[in-house]
C-alpha cells in the first residue's frame, strides 16, 4: 500500500508545517521498524540475479524489475555500480507536458527521503542524486541500503524502479560488450548485387520489394531518418558531408550527434563524439540511406533522404547505464527535431527498460514514426520472444526472413508482435544483405532484425516523400495496405513483406 501524504511528510519528504528534526528522526524510525519486511543481509550473486531474472522470462515471457522482489533489486543496485533509476509521476506521466498537475513534488519528496535513510549515521551528508531529466519523469540516486528501496516502494508517485546499472547479458556472457559489432568488411558475391546508374550497386534484397521500381515514384527526398544506434563511421566518406550527395544523390544533408557517455563511471556527462567505433551504426545507416554512387558501392533505400546520426550505445545490447541513458537523449532529441519524421533503432535489449520506454513514448507523442529490430537471437536470448522496445505498442517492429518463403531467418526472432518483415538472407548462401562499408570504398554484408528495421525505415521515408502533407498513421497505413498478407496479419510475420512499388503509386 502506497503511503499518504501525511506519512511522506514525516519522512522529512516535503516540508509544509514546522515540525522539529527530533520529531522526522522519530518518525522515519518508526516507518522503518514497522513497515519494513526483514531481508538478508547479504545481496545475491550476479549469477543468482540473473538465474531469477532468466527463469522469469522463460516462466511468463517478460521481466520487470519493478516486480523484482526487494533484495533481488537490491542485489541488482549493488552489483551495478549503486545506480538506481526511479520514474515518477502517476501512471502514463512519462514525460512532464503530460500531467495535469506538478509532479516535482514527487521527486523531491523521493531524493529527501532516499537522503535521509542514505546518510543516516554518517558524518557528512553525501549527495546521492546523479542525474535528472529537464523532459522525461526520471531520475537516478545512488544506493547502499535496501532500505532504501523498501522506503521508496511505498511512496506516492513511483512509477517504477530499476537496477539500471545492472549488466545482465554481459554478465551471462561472461564477457564486455561488443555485440553486432563488426569493421572489417566483405567482398560481395556478383549475384549478391546488380549495378545500375551511375555505378552503384543494387543489393539482391531490393528486387524482394520492388524498392528499384519504387524510386520512378519517389527516392525519399526532403524526409528526415534518424538511425539511433553507434554512430556514423569518419572514415566512410560516402555517409559524410563530403560524399552524401555522390552520384544520382543530391540536395541532402547529414548531421551526426554523439550522446553516448563512455564511462564506467555514472557521474560522467562527458561523450565521446558522434563516430561510429563498432560498425554497426554505420552498416544501418547505410542500408537506409547510402547515396546512389557512382564508386561501385551498394546504394540504400532511401538515397535522396536527409540522415541524422545518433551515437547514442556502444552496441545493440543496451546493457549498462551510460548506454540506457543515451539511447533516452537520442530518443527525446529526435523527438523535438522537425527534420526528423522517421526514427530506425536497430537495437534493443531483452526485457523493458523504464526511462527508454519514457523516451519512445515521448517520441512517439512528437508524431515521430519508430522502427524497432524485433530481435536477433544470441546463445542466451533464442528463448525471448520479440524484445524491447520493439514490443511496445508506439514501435513497430520488423524482422527478417530468408528468400524461400515465410521462414524467419536463422537469428532473428519473430511472434504476435512483429508488423513487418524483409528478406535478408539467402537459404542456399547464407548471404545476407550487401552495404556499404565502415571504410571508404568498402562493402559490407549485414542481416538480422536490424538490417530489416533500416530497409522498412527507407521504405516508409519513400511513401512519406511521396505524400509528404500525410501523417505518421497515413504512411503506416500504406505500408501494411501494401504487404503481402493484408488486411490480415500472420502470427508470426505481421502482414509480411512490403511492396515498396505499391505503397509508393
């Protein structure tokens, strides 16, 4: 049961009558001797965090920490560098427009009370606030104690809480991340690609969607994509300003942010650019929008489309705090962007993150249309059906299939909430979908859900550019009217492939 306001008071929350420091002390005592369950006094073992974690996600399809009991998140909090994230407001405040009333009440009433229990005993008072958002209803405190969060569980306007310093995959893996990441480039297959002019190179995978006879319609000109991800490579001129309006390309821009910390260190504000130093960013970006050249390199969907990076992870799996609190600026950031109409996240993470949901919600409020990978399977998450923030109901989620038929790729994930998908990968091959490459005069292959999600984002930049005066569910709308199993949907494979040439006449 939630506490009342009178009870918030005491705790020395928000003060509005006078009341003498003797009188909180006793009160708070009396709170945390009462009201409190005992718990062990040790915190688990990260392989027992991620044991529970694992075994919820197997037993009921998805895991919250939010339903975590005490010690499990508090075992979380210790072993992920003491950072805990708390959303306040009532229910559905993600974001600070939507209430109806002030909710900083709230929050200042949780850090007060967070405070209290944190230095109780200690000498000098520690600030335990380590961030805060101006938009979204979030905030992170350091913890030691679980009282702490026994304290905050029971206090008015928590939405929910978190152990967003975690590592979960990483530790499940045993090993830092890195995942999707890949620089070193490939040379193509000649029946992987056809050229066309100036001299650029179809990938196999357009002639699946009729994307090349889309373009007599539309190229995507004048439509704003932003690709949040790890950034855009410096050393692939072709996806900078000195070459994104190569060849059969012209009149557009690119603008590239970096909003990833890079820093084990929660109190760090410092990012490290905007540069791509996985390759994955790069590889999607491409595939939505590289220039049709003329330098023998594979063009994406949407050549004539402005692109706007965000280094906002180090990888897809966003796994740690500095990753979590990037994707949510990159998120909120596109959001207020009027360039942007399209936003493609090939990223994700296999269960709810609180302040990105907040953000895709907020992004979503903006009108932005938002593409999400529905996952791509490593030796630990076959089990995760279609993972966050691909399942929410503001994301639409793709996946990919292989080129005989509806069947799913080898690592792609699929289920109910998939709503489209792109054939990527070849069933006698195995190859998957030419790209340009990290480094100049590069080609690349890439597949999985996230290449899918960057095809879908350049088709949809190709419907909105050709009805530019529509609105985000106008455009939605065409692309399901022009997939294959229109007006229903598959279990499994949403209404399936979009013919790009039908959603653009």
């Amino acid at each position: 049961m939630r506490l009342t306001t009178k009870a918030l008071l005491l705790m020395a929350a928000v003060v509005v009558v006078s009341c003498s420091r003797e009188e909180q002390n006793s009160a708070q005592e009396e709170l945390l001797s009462n009201e409190l369950i005992e718990t062990p006094k040790d915190p688990l073992t990260p392989q027992e965090i991620n044991r529970e974690i694992t075994q919820t996600i197997e037993s009921s399809g998805t895991f919250s920490w939010s339903d975590a009991s005490d010690h499990l998140l508090w075992s979380a909090v210790i072993h992920g560098d003491n950072v805990l994230t708390i959303g306040f407001g009532a229910k559905g405040e993600s974001y600070r427009t939507l209430g109806q009333k002030d909710v900083a009440g709230y929050k200042q009433a949780m850090i007060s009370a967070a405070s209290e229990i944190e230095n109780s005993g200690k000498k000098q008072t520690e600030k335990i606030l380590i961030n805060e958002n101006e938009v979204l209803n979030v905030f992170d405190i350091k913890v030691e104690k679980i009282a702490t969060i026994q304290a905050l569980r029971k206090m008015e306007g928590l939405r929910y809480i978190e152990a967003s310093g975690y590592r979960y995959v990483d530790i499940e893996r045993q090993t830092a991340s890195g995942s999707g990441c890949d620089t070193s480039g490939a040379t193509l297959d000649s029946q992987d690609y056809r050229t066309i002019a100036p001299n650029a190179r179809v990938p196999w995978t357009f002639d699946q969607h009729n994307i090349t006879q889309a373009w007599d319609y539309s190229t995507g000109s004048g439509i704003g994509i932003a690709v949040i991800d790890t950034g855009l490579s410096s050393n692939q001129p072709l996806l900078n300003s000195s070459g994104i309006n190569d060849g059969y390309s012209t009149g557009r821009t690119v603008k590239k942010f970096g909003v990833y910390v890079d820093s084990w260190w929660p109190w760090s504000n410092n990012t490290d650019g905007p540069n791509d130093k996985c390759g994955h960013g790069t590889s999607m970006s491409a595939a939505a929008a590289a220039p049709r050249n003329d330098d023998n390199l594979p063009v994406g969907v949407a050549y004539n489309a402005n692109l706007i990076s965000y280094r906002a992870t180090s990888d897809v799996v966003l796994d740690g705090y500095q990753e979590q609190r990037g994707v949510a600026r990159a998120l909120r950031e596109a959001g207020d962007r009027s360039d942007v109409k399209i936003i493609s996240m090939s990223i994700g993470y296999p269960f709810s993150i609180g302040r990105i949901k907040d953000a895709v919600r907020y992004a979503y409020g903006k009108g932005k249309l938002i593409f999400a990978a529905g996952g791509t399977s490593t030796s630990f998450t076959s089990f995760v059906g279609v993972i966050f923030p691909a399942n929410m109901s503001e994301a639409i989620a793709v996946t990919g299939i292989r080129d005989d038929g509806y069947n799913t790729c080898d690592i792609c994930h699929d289920g109910s909430k998939i709503e489209f998908t792109v054939v990527m990968e070849r069933r006698n091959t195995g190859k998957k979908m030419p790209v340009l490459g990290f480094n100049s005069g590069q080609n690349d292959y890439v597949g999985g859900s996230s290449v899918a999600t960057a095809t879908t984002a350049g088709i949809a930049a190709l419907v909105w550019a050709k009805n530019p005066g529509w609105s985000r569910s106008q455009v939605l709308n065409k692309l399901r009217q022009s997939a294959d199993f229109y007006p229903n949907k598959d279990s499994d494979h949403g209404y399936g492939n979009i013919d790009a040439l039908k959603a653009v006449q």
